[in-house]
C-alpha cells in the first residue's frame, strides 16, 4: 500500500513537472516561429 501510494505520487509529480516543460516547449516553438514570420516579411 505505501509503495503503491508513493508511486502514485510520484506519477502525479512528474506529470505535474512535465506541465511546464510542455509550455516552455511551445513558446520557444512560437518565438523562433514568429521570429521567422517577421524575417521573412
């Protein structure tokens, strides 16, 4: 039980974390996006 209840945890951690890294992902992809829009026009 207490291992099933610190994996548990552990899933909600990193699923947490991954949350940002996600966001953080896309607005890079959407910088150099509109970095390259703008360069282009």
């Amino acid at each position: 039980m207490i291992l099933g209840r610190r994996a548990d945890k552990c899933t909600a951690f990193c699923m947490l974390w991954q949350i940002p890294a996600k966001v953080h992902i896309v607005r890079v992809f959407l910088l150099h996006f509109s970095h390259v829009l703008l360069f282009r026009l």
